[in-house]
C-alpha cells in the first residue's frame, strides 16, 4: 500500500479510536457535576471510570482474537454500533447504576475500537515504518485527550447543554467514522474455520470482576483483612484458574498461552500492567484535584492538563519518527519510564496550595513518560510473532494495560477516600464549633461536596484534605512506575521487520497454494518457482540493503538517502540513510534496478545492480564532492 493508501484507511480508524477515547477523557471534568446531580459518591465516581475499563479489559482479548478469524473491517464497524448504543443510554441516565451499566457498554466498543486500531495498523504497515504511523495514533490519543476535558467542561459549564450532551458528543464522530471506513478500508481476509472461545471469555471477565469488586469495596464496606477479602480473593484465584485451564483446551484461545513462550511478549505485558496503573490513576484524578482540592470550575480544570497532553503528543510524535528512521527502540522505552517515575514521585509532594508551574512540570515529565511506553511496548511485540497470532498479542498487551487502570482506579479509589478522611479528621479541629458542623453535614452525605456552597473556612479545610489525600495517592503509584521501568530493561531489543502483517499473510496464501499444487501434481515444485511465487505475493519482495560512506572517510554523510528505480527510470522506494550510514529498501523481485545514492555535498551517484539473492547487499562510497 503506498501512503496515501495508507493515510486513507487510516482516516476511518484514527476516527473510531478518537471516539473510544473521547468517551473515557470527556466526561472526566464534568464527573464530579455528574455524580452530584445523580446523587452518588466517591464510589460512584470511580465505578463510572472503572466499569468503562472493566468492559474494556474484558473485552480486549476476544476483540483481538476474532480480528484473526473474522473480518477486521466488519468488527471495527460493528465496535462503532456497540459504542454509539452505550453513548445514547448513557447520556439519557437518571441514577449512577443506569450510568455504570451504560459505560459498561461504551467499554465494549470502546474496547474493540482501542485492540482493533491496532490489528488493523499492524496487518497494513510493517514493524519498521509502523512507528512513523503509531505517531498518528499517538496524536490522535493526545488531541482526543486533551481535547475531551476542554469539551466536557466547556458542555458542562454551558447551561443551554448541561453534561449529557458530553455522553452524546461522540456519537456523530461514531456515524462518520462509520462511512469512511466503509469507503476506505478494504483488508486482505483470511478465510479460517471460525472457532470463538466463549468459555475463556467467560472466565476472564468473572475472573476480573470479582476482583474488581474486593478492591473498590475494600476499606469502604469491609475491613481489607475480613471474611469478604478471603472470600472474594478466593473467587477470583479460582476463576483465573479455571480460565488458563480452559485457554489449554480451547482449540481457538482468546489468549494463547504459547505467546507467552516468548519472553518480550511476557515482560511487556507486565510492564504494560504497570503504566497502565500509573496512566489512569493520572487522567482520573487529575481531574478531581483541580475541582476539589483547587476549586475550579470544569472547563479551567481541562486548560490546567494541556501540559500531561502536550508531553504525550510530542514524545509519542518525536518517537514514532525516529524509530522509524533508525529502527532502535528500546531507548524509548526506558526514558519513558525514568520520566514516567520521576514525575509521579513528584506529584507525590501535591498540596492544594502548590504553584501550578510546579505541577505543569511535574504533568510535562509524566505525558513525556506514557508517550514514549504506551505504543512501543505494544510494537515491540507485534514484531515477533506471525500474521496469524497478531491480533491476540496486540490486544494481549492492551488487556494487561486495561487491567491494570482498572485495578488501579479501583484500589487508588478506595484509598483516596480512606486519606481523605484520615485529613479530613486530623483538621477538623482548626475550624469553629459552627463551621465544624456544617463541615460534618458536608462531608456526612456521602456525595461529593459542591465547594461553592460551602462556607469558606470549610472549603479551605476540605481542599487541603483533597490535595494532600490526591498527593498520596501519586507518591503510592511512583513505585509502580518503577517496576513497569525494571521490566522493561530486560526487553531484548530485535530489529524491527521490513514487511507488513499483510505483506506476511500474501506470502503465507502463496505458500500454501504451492503446496496444494504439488498435492496436484504429485511432484515438488523447483526451489525457485517458490521463492518467486512468495516474493510475488508479499509486497515487501526482496530487503536490499547496504551503507554510505564519505569520501576518504568511513563516517556517514548528512542528509543521505537511496531511491530504488526500475531500469526505465520508474521509481519503486526510497529511505533515509540512517544516523551509521545503514539504509533499507525492498525491491518488488529478482532482476536488475537501478540505486541513486545522494547525500549533502556529495554529487549523486547512480548504480546500476542485479538483484539475485535473499537479502541483496549493496555499499556505496561517495567520492566527489560537488562544487
């Protein structure tokens, strides 16, 4: 596919992942509205964001599984339907549990849109230039980010809207993402015998649910060492068991275990339930600690995270480029998480009263951090295991990530209000015998307080409990961080491939047609005829490769590049030299071409060459410099 091939079927899909993400980020600045005017607490606020990430978990995996058996086209469309269903309950809610069950259906399609956007860029792009296009996904995740909360606050701070309207907002984006990839998205489909594991999709969701349910009522409903913990703990070790014993039978796993065997795809997956913790704990209560514990309204609390976004919009953006020209990545992913723990741990000394400009850094060195993790760890899987099992990794390492804010929100949830009282408590004694009893009043209803009603003495005491208790729960998540970072460090860095899943598939369908041919005819095919007949069928063809050098000098010049062309002059790629002087291009098949070689300073030089062999190696020194 050339890249405005590329860049057109990735419209529709940048659309419906731009939706899965505005359903998370707009609601966030207007939760607080909406949990008080549907008359819930702290509880409800966090099973409002964790019932989307418990759907999305749930639901990631099998997503991903069927993208290796059905039509990629037709499941992303049929996420944007699921979505829109959820969007249309959610916004016409009247309490929290019609809320909760409405996000539950958003993460459905939510879940889909997340897993399948990356199936779909992995069976079209290639490991090597993958990263180029993951900048895209990258910007579409920090616009729709960034740009969620500024429309939620600004939806919900408009009186003529009111907050439902931030549950409507992506619908219309659903319904054009709907016609653009019908128009624009046309995938090579594999026809497989279809074999969906039901069972271990069962099991996965009991198995994260019900731990889900010990953590956020743990602390809150019972003690977190009771017969509830034991009893829940118990559940949900068993279910998990049940679920890996079920995944060993199944003949389609939605989670195969042999991936596993592969040890990138293990430690990203761990490192992915670590940011993942460290990612949403940030989003979610941000949020909260600009309208709790600074008082703003909505619309100033989504101006105050630009910098969170801004930092992930340019490390992701930066990154993807530059792995794409260099091919190294690992890099990346370690001062992603130097970064990512640095800024948490700073966070960690939060205050209600803290200067914004301190807090503005502390979310820059955090965006920065999640930018340069979150798509490389899902890229440095997929270029290790084959078109067939592309779909399960994937969504693999975006349902450890899923899992871990799921869990994170949860636990983080239920400690927040412990240490909210806890300060709550300990400062209670500086306000007067009448403040202190409006402050009881406030803080007995188990709603969220509205800070605009309250007395001023009560409202300062109220948002320093929040912003120290919100400064905790940052300082509890820097070390999870860590651990994502001491994971990632044991990643082997392999170079990344040439050719795309489709590349693969195209070239997988040729062998098995030279297989059923010889089935046929009852004799090999010659050597030859196979290789051509694969090289024919996968669009990368034949990897040639080599090294400029400067005259007189083994250095790389500046500004390098080749272009391959047919021998009429017919131009069939072109790469940028990189930093060693290395460069790549895939020639369509065996014969001759032609390789312009040019570089800053240097007269071109032009090579006529005879492409014969797997891979074609070809060094070039340029030797006059132009005048």
């Amino acid at each position: 596919m050339t890249h405005p091939q590329i860049m057109r079927a990735l419209s529709g899909l940048l659309l419906g992942l731009f939706c899965a993400i505005l359903s998370s980020t707009v609601v966030t600045n207007a939760l607080p509205k909406i949990i008080g005017d549907l008359g819930g607490g702290q509880s409800a606020y966090t099973w409002v964001v964790t019932a989307s990430l418990l759907a999305v978990t749930a639901s990631t995996p099998l997503w991903g599984k069927l993208a290796d058996q059905f039509s990629k086209k037709v499941l992303v469309q049929s996420a944007l339907v699921v979505y829109v269903i959820g969007s249309l309950v959610a916004g016409f809610a009247h309490n929290p549990a019609t809320l909760i069950t409405a996000r539950v259906i958003q993460g459905l399609g939510g879940g889909g849109l997340s897993a399948l956007a990356q199936v779909v860029l992995a069976a079209m792009i290639s490991p090597r230039e993958r990263g180029r296009y993951s900048g895209y996904l990258g910007a579409v995740f920090a616009v729709a980010t960034v740009g969620g909360p500024l429309l939620g606050g600004v939806i919900t701070d408009t009186s003529w809207l009111g907050w439902r309207w931030c549950l409507f907002v992506g619908i219309p984006f659903a319904l054009v993402a709907l016609v653009v990839l019908q128009r624009t998205l046309n995938l090579l489909v594999t026809k497989r015998e279809v074999k969906v594991d039901w069972a271990g999709a069962f099991f996965v969701t009991a198995a994260v649910c019900t731990l889900l349910i010990w953590v956020t009522f743990a602390d809150d409903k019972y003690d977190w060492l009771s017969w509830q913990t034991y009893t829940l703990v118990a559940a949900a070790i068993v279910l998990a068991l049940i679920f890996l014993w079920v995944e060993t039978k199944a003949a389609e796993p939605i989670i195969p275990l042999r991936l596993f065997r592969n040890p990138t795809i293990t430690l990203a997956s761990v490192a992915s339930l670590f940011v993942g913790v460290a990612l949403f704990a940030g989003t979610v209560f941000f949020s909260q600690y600009f309208q709790l514990a600074r008082g703003d309204s909505p619309t100033k609390s989504g101006v105050m995270t630009i910098p969170f976004i801004a930092g992930l919009f340019v490390s992701s953006t930066v990154s993807g480029r530059v792995i794409t020209r260099t091919g190294k990545w690992k890099g990346w992913l370690l001062t992603g998480g130097v970064l990512l723990t640095a800024g948490l741990a700073l966070l960690g000394t939060l205050r209600h009263d803290t200067p914004y400009l301190y807090i503005a850094c502390c979310m820059a060195l955090m965006g920065l951090g999640v930018g340069m993790t979150l798509q490389n760890l899902v890229l440095c899987t997929q270029n290790q295991v084959s078109p067939a099992d592309l779909g399960a990794t994937s969504s693999t390492v975006t349902f450890f990530r899923s899992l871990g804010g799921a869990v994170g929100v949860s636990v983080l949830g239920s400690v927040l209000t412990t240490r909210i009282g806890h300060y709550a408590k300990d400062t209670i004694t500086q306000l007067s015998p009448r403040d202190q009893a409006a402050a009881a009043e406030a803080s007995g209803s188990g709603n969220l307080p509205d800070l605009a009603i309250l007395p001023t003495p009560v409202r300062i005491w109220l948002e320093g409990a929040y912003g120290h208790a919100i400064g905790d729960i940052f300082l509890y998540v820097a070390p999870v961080a860590l651990i994502a970072f001491l994971v990632t460090v044991f990643i082997k860095e392999v170079p990344l491939r040439a050719s795309s899943g489709l590349d693969q598939a195209a070239a997988q369908m040729a062998r098995t047609a030279v297989e059923d041919a010889e089935a046929v005819a009852g004799a090999p095919v010659p050597a030859e005829a196979v290789d051509e007949a694969v090289r024919a069928s996968a669009g990368a063809g034949i990897e040639v490769r080599g090294r400029i050098r400067a005259a007189g000098s083994e250095a790389a010049p500046r500004g390098g590049s080749v272009t391959l062309t047919t021998v009429e002059g017919g131009e069939l790629g072109r790469a940028e030299v990189r930093a060693d002087g290395s460069w790549t291009v895939d020639a369509p098949g065996t014969g001759r071409y032609v390789l312009i070689s040019a570089a800053e300073g240097y007269q071109p030089q032009v090579s006529a060459i005879e492409v014969a062999e797997v891979p074609f190696v070809h060094d070039v020194r340029l030797t006059a410099p132009a005048d």
